[in-house]
C-alpha cells in the first residue's frame, strides 16, 4: 500500500492526479480539450492554459479552468474570438518526446507590437517508469499527434476587453508542452526513423532516452518562426507560463533575449511567471533516487538534467559547482542572475507545492504538523519574494491565476491582478523612454495577512462531491483538527471565523 501511494503521489507531481484532491477552486469547470487522447485532431478545443480539467478523472493534469464556449457566439455578434490556429515548426528536427512535430497556436492581431508567448505547464518526468506512466496517462504532453486544430484561450489569452483589458490586442501564441523537461531539454532528435504511432505506442517505454526532450530548442523555433510574422518588429514580447511552464519562463527568458537581439529586433523582452516559483521540499525521500518512485522534485530534476540534456542560465550556472545546476530551477536562486523584467504570480499557498508534501486539502486527515507547515510556506514565500520587483501573492489555496477567465476578481490590497500588470507595464515603458513612473499604480503585492483563504477574494473552496462552498475552519474540522488548539473559537459560527480569518487581506 505504502509503494501504491507513492505512485500516486508521482503522478500528481506530473499533475496527473486520479482526483486525489476532494477540495478544489470554485469556477473550476472541466476542459473542452476532449481530443487529448485522439487520434486525429479534433477541429476546435477550448483550453485554459497549463491544465486539462476534465482529464483529472482520467488521470491527466489538472489545476485549470476551462474557457467558455464563446466562439461561435462572439463571431455570430462579430466581435473578437480566442481562436488560436496550430501550426507546426518549420524544424522538422524538433520534437515532441515521440517524435512527432512540436508547434504552437498563434492568434495574429495584424499592426499590434505586443506579443504574448504563453508556455504551458505539466510537470516532467525523469525516467523510464515516469516517462511511461506520462505517456499512459496523458499523451498530449508527450505527443502532437491528438492536438486540436484550433484552440481559444482565457484571461490573459482571451481576445475580449472585458475579460482581458490590457493585452486583448496583442498577438497571442499558445505552446503546447510535449516534452516533459520543465522547457530546458536541448537533448537530441532519436535516431530511429519515424514509425506509425501504433508501433510507437507497442514499444513505448523500453527506454527513457528514446524520447527527446527539446522544451528549451522548441522555445527557440518558435520564436524563429514568429520572425516573418512580424515579432522583430514587435515593441514588447512577454514569455508567461504558468506552472512548470513558468518555471520555463524563468530558465528561458535569457535565451528569448538574446535571440531576438541577434535577430536585430529592439523589443523589449519581459517575464511573467505564474504558480512556477517553487520551494525545496521538506519531505524526507528514498536516498535511492531513480530506482524508486520516491524522489524528491530536486532530486527528480537532478536526474532529469541529464537525461534530457537540460540547459539553465548561464549566469546562474557560474554560480554553482557541476552537478548542483538543479537549484537554478528555483526561482529564488535564479532571480537575483536575470537581467530581464520578470513579474511573478505566486499564490502564497500554492496546492501543488502542499501536495509535494504530501498535504491534500480536503483529504482524510490532516496532522497539526501539516497544518503548521502549511502555515509556515505562506512566510516562507513571503521572504523568497521580498526583493521581487514586480509580485502579486495572495494568501490563497489555488495554483495558476493567469487563465483563469476570473482572474480579474483577484485583489491584493485592493488591486487587481491585471491592474497590477498594468502598472509594471507602465513603469517599464516609463523607464524605458527615460520618464518618472507614475505614483499609486502598485506592482509589489503581497498579502499581509497570515491565514490561508484570509484575502476575501480567494478563490472559495469547493466539496467536489456536493459542489458545496465551504470555509477554511469547516475544511479544517472535517480533516480532524480542533479549532480550539488553532486559535479559532469553536463555538462561533463558521462564516464569522471566516471573516476573522479574513481580516488583513
């Protein structure tokens, strides 16, 4: 039972979790992108970026929010629609971990100078059984073949002002994450010749290094293939991601630099990470790392370097000996190195980073240490962001903000997340054109407050199997803890704690 657990336990980790969680956030709809598992593309798939809802009970990632089915009804009133169309990179050469062609979703806003890469997000796998069970379970990360032809996007990759106010209008391009490498690989393309996906499938799984992992090149072809499309004229490029795809962003972000500028582009390459900024696990592991499913995620990304021939900075390579490059995956590591603007969403009670320890909101039972830990990330957080120039962390139980179509109900004292953007913005374009930036546009948000759920609006918790709002002190009655012991009294009425716990958001 204790080894059964422990796969499970992987398996979150590539967000593939068979609904481990019985709590989750509200408004968390499942994802339309039924052609997954497909062997043909399907026509159209709405997506929220970085997750796929509705393979949560299958077994696939979760943590996201599907879009609405506002397509067809948007171009029936002729107004914008999030279609983004697939085209496949121009370097055959560069791949998916199978070996069919990696590529990206592009919708063009002809004239605009704003371009928006997004990398999606899903964890990695480092190993033979990993990599096998990823397959198994979600293909899409590891292969083209079931893509959708055309994909609509949420939040910050919608096309309509009123759900996204401030990059509406600018070119959006999707990637899709099929190399399970935290977007570092630069390994090699397989030697075999292509074979019918049915072969590929039979044989999957006689060894790890069969795959390429290429996350970091496929970064780079798109960005060449962008070129004629107008992104060396561009005025502003933002690589987001969100989950290990903001992790990507961080690992990243130098090269898209660099490359533009040999490219003669003059735009100015800026960063956006959200649910990416992960800490070191506290959980003791097997020391025998690979040959159980029991690594810790340094560990794991130890192993998985090599395998997939992973790239990080250079500059915060220097930093460390051979065989440590794995701490440049930590963004409080890595920030201090980078030269170009990043703006880090962190929720600062991040669910993945509690499931790494083992810590379920909403599971059978939950120890006061576990609760302790819980209250000891929010501070830990805190400090690894305090000399983040440009940060919004709100003390909530969620992961990934940027896709999701409410996004604009976020509020750190009292600013929203898009504003909050808008205002780094401006004071980037402010310094750039050597001009004061303006005063009460903040960009460094972090909740006061010391409470998970204690920012009014969090996204509220949800009993998936009743679909019942429910309060931080009925969650933590239900796993077993007493109120009492916590600080919180026992005989008031749970809304009231609630809204004590609220207080400081």
């Amino acid at each position: 039972m204790r080894f059964l657990g422990q796969i499970v336990f992987l398996l979150f980790l590539c967000e593939i979790s068979n609904g481990a969680t019985k709590v989750k956030t509200s408004k968390k709809s499942t994802h339309a992108s039924q052609a997954s598992n497909a062997v043909q593309p399907s026509p159209v798939a709405h997506i929220s970026a970085g997750s796929v809802s509705n393979n949560r009970a299958a077994g696939g990632p979760g943590g996201g929010e599907s879009t609405r089915d506002g397509a067809a009804g948007a171009q029936a009133a002729k107004q914008p629609t999030d279609e983004m169309r697939l085209h496949f990179l121009k370097n055959a050469h560069v791949t998916c971990n199978d070996g069919t062609p990696a590529g990206f979703y592009l919708k063009e806003n002809r004239g605009s100078r704003r371009w928006l890469l997004f990398l999606e997000g899903g964890w990695f796998c480092y190993s033979k059984e990993t990599c096998d069970s990823r397959y198994q379970n979600i293909p899409r990360l590891m292969s083209s073949s079931g893509w959708p032809l055309t994909k609509s996007g949420s939040g910050i990759l919608s096309s309509q002002v009123a759900e996204n106010p401030y990059w509406h209008n600018a070119n959006i391009i999707f990637i899709p994450y099929c190399s399970s490498d935290v977007w570092s690989g630069t390994g090699p393309v397989p030697t075999p010749a292509p074979k019918p996906r049915q072969v590929r499938e039979k044989e999957r799984g006689r060894n790890a290094t069969e795959n390429a992992f290429m996350g970091s090149l496929i970064i780079r072809e798109v960005v060449k293939d962008l070129v004629p499309k107008g992104m060396k004229q561009a005025k502003v490029v933002m690589l987001s991601g969100e989950s290990a795809g903001g992790t990507g962003v961080l690992l990243n972000i130098e090269r898209v630099a660099s490359q533009l500028e040999q490219l003669g582009a003059e735009a100015q390459v800026r960063g956006l990470v959200d649910s990416g900024w992960f800490l070191e696990s506290k959980h003791q592991r097997s020391p025998n790392c690979p040959e159980t499913v029991t690594c810790s995620p340094e560990d794991a990304i130890k192993v998985g370097l090599r395998m997939w021939n992973g790239m990080v900075p250079e500059r915060c390579r220097r930093l460390y000996k051979k065989g440590e490059e794995w701490q440049c995956f930590f963004g409080h590591k890595l920030y201090s190195t980078l030269t170009s603007p990043l703006f880090v969403v962190q929720w600062l009670f991040d669910e993945e980073q509690l499931k790494v320890e083992n810590i379920y909101m909403g599971g059978q039972h939950m120890s006061e240490e576990q609760w302790q830990y819980i209250q000891n990330l929010g501070r830990e957080l805190k400090n690894s962001l305090r000399d983040v120039t440009a940060v919004f962390a709100p003390s909530c139980l969620s992961h990934t903000a940027i896709t999701k179509s409410n996004w604009m109900t976020f509020q750190v004292k009292g600013t929203s997340l898009p504003r909050a953007l808008h205002c780094w913005d401006r004071s980037l374009e402010a310094t750039r054109n050597n001009r004061t930036p303006s005063k009460g546009c903040p960009f460094h948000l972090v909740d006061s407050c010391q409470w998970p759920q204690c920012n009014p609006t969090c996204p509220a918790l949800v009993n998936e199997a009743t679909q019942q709002k429910l309060t931080l002190p009925q969650i933590l009655v239900a796993m077993g803890l007493d109120l009492r012991k916590l600080g919180l009294n026992p005989q008031g009425d749970v809304n009231v704690l609630a809204s004590v716990v609220s207080n400081g958001g």
